[in-house]
C-alpha cells in the first residue's frame, strides 16, 4: 500500500475503532494483549449481591476471596461456613486450619496460593447450595479464574468439582485424575471438612497434593 490518500484513509479507520496509536515496544504489545479484570474490579462489581436468595437467609457478609493475585495455585471450596461469614474470609475455621497445613506440607504459603469458594454467602445451617444459588454465584467464580490464571487448580469436595468440571460423578471417582480446565491443571481432592470427620481419607489427599506439588514444579 503506496497511496497516501488510502494510507490515510486506513488510519482514520482504525481511529474510528478506537486505535489511537501504535508502537513496536514488546512491554506496549504485552500490555496491550493483557486485558485481565482485576479481582476488586469482580469484587466491586458483586457489590452488596442479592442476586439469589442467600442474601435474605442470615447471611453476615460476602466471603469473596483471600490471597495473591498472581497464584499459581488456586483452591476451589464450596461455601463460607460460620466462621467464614463471621470474618469475611474463607476457610478460617477448623477446616482453614487443616487446609493451612495441607499448602504448608507442599512448602507453600496461604498468602502464596489463591482460595475461593463457588458461593460466596453461608447457606443456612450449612446446608448444601442450590442449583439456583450456584448458578447465580459461580459466574463471579469464573472471573476470579480468569483473573488469577492459576497454573493449578484444587477444587474441594463434590460441589466445587461439580461446579467446573459440570459432572454428578462423585469426589471418591474423579480425584486421582488430572483434568484440563481453561489453560490450567484441575485436580479434584476431598473437602478439608470432610477430612475432618473422615481422618482416613488424608492419606488419598496426600497423594494428590503430592501430585499438585509435581505439577507446579513442571515434573508432570
């Protein structure tokens, strides 16, 4: 293309779409491609959700998300529990301190790793969440995925796995299977609840921990 006359006529297309420069600085075209949401740009937009009937039902306070916005690694619960409504972060309460152990024993941090849950107010009396409620919720779910780009995701127990991977097939079938799920390794383990009262099942959580271990260092 030679003709100034199209020449300009190209660049007052493209103004027209909004291009208002151009430039060869591979840091301008990594900037450019990288249009991430920003975790307080999904939080904000949550705002004070009604959007499902939770809202109504007891809940304290949104329990949204807790840790580096940059995780490889990032833990998929089910729902805040009563401590978690309480201080508005997940798995604080006797459970949080188990999953603290289990990062701990793959030589991470929690402020290392990313945590959320699928639903992010209390279900009364801990019940199980609806499918109305998770469908409501697991949107917002999805943009923290796509903002922290984990290389590695845990989802915890049946619900988060049912969540993702869209699947009734039960926790005790799936994990032991690395799954691929949006550019990232998805292992499904048991919830740290359920640990808790089935203490026998930690040594299958080991083994996949091990396994999430293996895959955060490339050796998978």
């Amino acid at each position: 293309m030679s003709d100034p006359a199209e020449i300009l006529g190209h660049l007052e297309y493209f103004r027209d779409l909004g291009v208002d420069g151009l430039s060869r600085d591979p840091a301008w075209k990594a900037r450019a491609l990288d249009r991430r949401e920003t975790l307080e740009a999904i939080r904000a937009d949550l705002g004070d959700c009604t959007r499902c009937k939770l809202h109504r039902l007891g809940r304290r306070q949104i329990v949204f998300g807790v840790g580096s916005p940059d995780a490889d690694l990032m833990f998929v619960g089910e729902a805040p529990g009563r401590d978690e409504d309480a201080q508005g972060y997940p798995f604080v309460g006797k459970a949080g301190q188990l999953l603290t152990k289990i990062i701990e024993a793959i030589d991470l941090t929690r402020d290392q790793v990313y945590i959320a849950n699928v639903i992010k107010c209390r279900p009364p009396e801990n019940r199980n969440p609806e499918p109305d409620e998770v469908a409501s919720c697991e949107p917002f779910l999805f943009r923290q995925l796509e903002s922290v780009r984990p290389k590695v995701i845990v989802a915890l127990g049946t619900f988060a796995v049912r969540a993702l991977l869209k699947t009734d097939a039960p926790i005790s079938r799936l994990r032991g299977t690395v799954y691929d799920f949006r550019g990232a390794k998805l292992v499904p383990t048991f919830h740290p609840a359920f640990l808790l009262r089935s203490p026998e099942r930690k040594r299958d959580t080991w083994a996949d921990m091990k396994k999430v271990r293996a895959l955060l260092r490339g050796e998978e």
